[in-house]
C-alpha cells in the first residue's frame, strides 16, 4: 500500500479539527511547494537524475534546509532504485513517507510537554521581539485552561512597552490570572512573586513571558540568566519547559537566532510559530534536522486554537492534503 493510502486511512479515520487546522495553516506551502512538485511531476515522464536536480531546487527554496535536502536526495534515490521505481506520479507519495522518516528519525518523535503530574509546572518562554511569545502564552493558556488546569502567567517582559498589558488582555480573554509588576520593573522579581502566587493559589501551571529585547544582547541573555535562576531556586527541577519561540516566516534567520538561545538558556523546545504566514513550511525540517531541539507546537493562525503539537504525519498531510485524499483505496 502506498504512503499516500496508508495516510488517508489514518486521516480519515480521524478526521478531527486538528487534522483541519494543518490543512488550513499549511495552505500557503502547500500551494507553492506542493504546487511545483505537481508541475515538476507532470513535466517528466521518468526520474531521472534532472528530475532529481529540480526537486533539490525546489525543496531549497522551501527552506527545507540544504543538510537535510541532500540526505532527504540520498533517500529518495536509494528509495527509488530498490522499488525501481520509474514513474513520476509515485513520487509524491515517496516524497511523503521519506519527509515524515528524515522528521522522525532525527531523535525525540513526541511533542509531549515535561508535566509534572503533582504540583507546579514551570515554562519559560523565550525569544526575539515579534516572534510570538506571548500571543503562544495566550494560545498554551486557552488550552491548558479548556484541560481543567489552573493556570497563571507571569508578565516577564517588563522592557517593551505596552508588553504587561498585551498578556494581560489574553489572561482575561482566557480567564486566567497574570501577575505583573510596573514597566521597567526587574523580572526576576516578578517571577518570585508569580511562583508564590502560584503555590499559594495552587495552580498547575505558570507560563512565563520574558522580554524580546533589551540595550544589547548581551543584556538579554543575563537577564534570561537571572529569571532562570530565581525560578530554579525557588522551584528544585523549575523551569521544566524552556520553550524557544520561532517566527517560520523569517526563514534561515530562525536557525541562528537558535543558536544564540541554545547557548544562553537550556532550550527543551520549539514553537514554531506563524507557520501560516510563510509559503516556506520547509523550515520545519530544517530547524528539526539542524538544531537536534523537537518542535513541540506549531502556530497555524492568530486565534486562541490556532497553537497545535507538532506532528509530521498531519503536516505532510497538510503539504500534499489533495493527492492524500484523492489516493484510491
Ligand atoms: N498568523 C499568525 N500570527 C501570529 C502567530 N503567532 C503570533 N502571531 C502574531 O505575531 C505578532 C507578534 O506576536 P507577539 O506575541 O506580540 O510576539 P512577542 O513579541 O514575541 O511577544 C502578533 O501580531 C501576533 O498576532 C501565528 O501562529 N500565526
Ligand atoms: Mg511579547
């Protein structure tokens, strides 16, 4: 049975609004590179060592990632001798299966969030100014809150002005508590009194919010420094999530802001956000491939429901979401 069938049984089977939200989020990728394979698979009549070179071409510039576009290459060809496989028209499905094998096999496949079962559970949020750390603090809130947990936030961004304010407007749009201090405030401080506030209220979860930006970098990474160790010193085994927020329409740009956070903070995970915005939804293995960090959520919209644990079965859904569904039975 084709990938393609296999994958359809399983949607099908599923068909839940999950499934629907990669459908929808992906619509941009999916039009342009989903739409050039189609064009380069109508255009040939055998895969040949050409239609190779233009799908390189075209998985490049879907920011798939040159590392991880060569060895996805290695794969299709070996693949492609060992089926003796001559047709174009197979190759989506080909394309399909190694894309979720080279997601997979490059380590952790869950998504799953480090919860402590009993007592508190820490995430700190971090990342550059823009890239969506607080509308995805808004987003896990909506979620953990619809999961019965008692959650709060912590305003940790006390540098940007108008920051307190735009978590709190997504605390109350999500019924949950933020604790703040004044603009310009020392963070750490606000973290203190955030995790007191979560013991003395007994919430599940707090979900911190750090600044994006300060005089320099270097700034930066000391105070991320300091929130983290006031939180592990309150808190033995705090922050059980380090979560780094990736904007997917800045590209190449995401992997080297990466390797800046990596260095400063222990990172557990990525979100991945604006994924609906960029026709470049390849940086998704790229980021997986490079980094060795799991993208844990991706963000397909700008709507409370719109965060989603990542997973490489339904985004390869949402890239070839036609041809998956058009595989006959
Ligand atoms: N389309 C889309 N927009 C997003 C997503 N996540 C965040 N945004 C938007 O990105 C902008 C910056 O987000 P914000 O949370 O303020 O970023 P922060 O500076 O990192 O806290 C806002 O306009 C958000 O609505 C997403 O997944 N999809
Ligand atoms: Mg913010």
């Amino acid at each position: 049975m084709s990938f393609f069938k296999k994958l359809k049984e399983k949607i099908t089977k599923s068909t839940d609004s999950v499934t629907e939200k990669f459908k929808e989020g992906l619509t941009k990728t999916r039009d342009s590179f989903s739409g050039k394979v189609n064009d380069l698979i109508a255009r040939y009549r055998k895969v040949d060592e050409d239609f190779f070179e233009e799908l390189e071409e075209i998985l490049i510039q879907a920011d798939v990632g040159f590392e991880t576009v060569m060895e996805l290459i290695d794969e299709l060809k070996m693949e492609v001798k060992r089926r003796n496989i001559q047709d174009p028209e197979e190759m989506q499905s080909v394309i399909s299966e190694k894309l979720v094998n080279i997601y997979n096999s490059a380590g952790e496949q869950s998504s799953a969030l480090n919860i402590q079962p009993d007592g508190l559970t820490v995430i700190l949020f971090v990342g550059v100014n823009g890239v969506g750390k607080t509308t995805t603090i808004g987003k896990l809130a909506y979620r953990f809150k619809t999961e019965g947990k008692k959650v709060l936030l912590a305003a940790g961004d006390t540098f940007r002005a108008g920051a307190i304010e735009q978590l709190e407007v997504w605390g109350e749009r999500v019924g949950v508590e933020t604790i703040k201090h004044g603009e310009g405030s020392d963070p750490a401080a606000v973290m203190y009194d955030a995790i007191q506030a979560a013991k003395s209220r007994k919430a599940d979860i707090l979900l911190c919010d750090t600044a994006g930006r300060l005089q320099n970098k270097v700034n930066l990474m000391k105070e991320l420094e300091k929130v983290k160790r006031v939180i592990e010193r309150e808190i033995p085994g705090a922050p059980h999530e380090v979560l780094l927020v990736l904007d997917a329409t800045t590209g190449q740009n995401a992997l080297i802001q990466a390797k800046t956070f990596k260095e400063a903070t222990n990172v557990s995970g990525i979100v991945l956000s604006k994924l609906d915005g960029t026709a470049k939804g390849g940086i998704v293995l790229a980021i997986r491939n490079e980094l060795e960090i799991p993208v844990k959520f991706v963000g397909l919209g700008e709507k409370m429901d719109d965060l989603q644990e990542f997973d490489a079965e339904k985004y390869v859904y949402g890239l070839f979401a036609e041809q998956v569904e058009k595989a006959e039975e």
